[in-house]
C-alpha cells in the first residue's frame, strides 16, 4: 500500500491550479546536454517536440529539461551557456504544448527565473538552494513549486563527500533547515529529493532506498530520481543501457515506500509500472 501520514500535502499549486499528488506522478528527463550521464535522455533542438510528444503521449505529468549535466565529474559551463540551451527549448515547449507541466534542472537563480518566464512552472535544484543564495528568494518571487535535493559539494566533488554518521538523521536535519528558510520566504510547494547518487556510495543508495520511507516525518512530497542510476547498473555489472529492468526495480521499491514523483528517462514503462502498482492497491 501507498504509504499515508497523518499530514501530507496532497496537492501542488501551479500558477493557481492545484494538482493532485493523490496517485504517483512520473516526471520524464529531457537534457539538452552533450554530456548526460545516459545518451537516451539527451536531445538535440530538433528533436525537442517530436521526444516532448512521445513523453506525452505514454502520459508523463512533468518534462524536466536541464542544460547543465550533474553527473559526477561533469564539467562546468557558464550560465550564458545554459540559458542558451534550455530558455528557447522552454518557450518552444511551452507555445506546443500549453497544459504540460514544465520543470527546470538547474541550481542558478537567473537561469530558474528565466526559464519560469519562458514557460516553466517548476523549479527542480540539485543543490537545495546551497549553491546559489538568490535561488530561494527567485522560488518565492516566481510562486512555482521548488525540487528541494540533497547533495553535499557540487558534481565534481560530491562523491568525496560521503561520510555520514547517520545518513538519514543528517538528510532529515538538512531538510527541516532549508524548508524552514523556505517557509519564511513565503514558499510552501516544497517537494524533497533524497539525492540517489549524490553524494553517496553504492551502499548508501541502497541503505537511503530501504529507508526512505523516514522522510515521510518532513510532510512533504517525495521525489525519487532513480532512473538508470549508476548504483544500478555497477551492483548488475551491466552496462546503463541495459539498465531499464534494474531501474523498474527499484522505483518499485520507492512506489512502496510512499515516493509521489518519479523522474525517469523510460516514462512509458514507468507509467506502466505505476498503473499496475494502483490496480493492485485497489483490488
């Protein structure tokens, strides 16, 4: 059974309509990267609407676009550089498909309130306002739901970064600080992102996996981004394109545990699994 605390906000306010997080929504991953840890979630400009569409049409409820890629190691770009790869996208999607729910990938403020203007109606932040000190403050101008993610350092160091003397205490204590921040600014369309991948080991994926259903204490949404995470591929000793099944697993595991947002690269087959999941709760 989806897990059901006593509290919980059930629903999302995008400029003024509220949706409902009352059954798992799956947000699908559009990079507009040369680098991306996995080539299927990366497209060209020319390939945008005709991927947006597939998305669509196998019944995502959110498209991420992000311009700067996260994976360990990536290198840096300048900020002019991903606002010229993700605002026009933005515009170009929001123009074709007015109803879909955009989301933007990025840690810098000017890049989030650019994208909002173009069109997107969320911010997603791999830094959990750590990075940039504005990004809070452009959350509460812009009135959009905030991605609030767990990752100590920045893709280049975080996995040095991995010691914790009780990972979920530490998660649970670094969320309770930056959702208070956020709660005096105003912003209450939070949702929690543990960070699979982030700043943790293969074993602590897995440990922060079993246990993710402790974040439930914080009363907010849940994000999972499991999809073909390298935690995955290296324990199967498979290659990340042959990931699919292994990432089907473990977003089972996370549906079990109460997860409302999955953001994957294989939305069809995630809006698979999660139609199956609710038939079976309901029978």
């Amino acid at each position: 059974m989806k897990y059901t605390p006593f509290y919980h906000k059930s629903t999302l306010n995008f400029g003024g309509g509220l949706k409902s997080l009352s059954s798992t929504w799956v947000m699908g991953i559009l990079n507009l990267t040369p680098d991306s840890f996995f080539s299927g979630s990366r497209v060209l400009p020319e390939q945008l609407i005709d991927r947006a569409r597939e998305m669509i049409n196998a019944g995502v409820d959110i498209i991420d676009i992000g311009g700067y890629s996260s994976r360990p190691g990536a290198a840096d770009i300048t900020e002019e550089e991903e606002l010229k790869r993700v605002v026009n996208a933005i515009s170009i999607l929001h123009k074709t498909f007015p109803d879909l729910i955009i989301s933007i990938d990025t840690f810098r403020s000017k890049v989030a309130r650019e994208a909002v203007l173009a069109g997107a109606k969320m911010i997603n932040d791999i830094s959990g306002g750590q990075s940039d000190p504005e990004m809070f403050n452009t959350v509460a101008e812009m009135k959009v739901p905030y991605v609030l993610m767990h990752m100590r350092g920045n893709p280049k160091t975080m996995q040095t970064l991995t010691h914790y003397d009780d990972m979920m205490s530490e998660l649970i204590r670094f969320y309770s600080q930056q959702i208070e921040k956020l709660h005096q600014l105003g912003v209450h369309d939070i949702i929690i992102d543990p960070g699979f991948g982030f700043s943790k080991t293969i074993d602590q994926n897995f440990y922060l996996l079993e246990n993710l259903n402790e974040l439930h204490v914080l009363n907010t949404p849940i994000l999972a981004g499991l999809s073909r995470k390298s935690f995955i591929y290296k324990s199967l000793k498979i290659p990340i394109e042959e990931a699919l099944s292994g990432s089907i697993a473990v977003n089972l595991l996370a549906l079990k545990q109460g997860v409302d947002i999955l953001r994957v690269h294989d939305v069809k087959e995630t809006k698979e699994l999660v139609k199956l999941i609710t038939f079976i709760e309901n029978h």
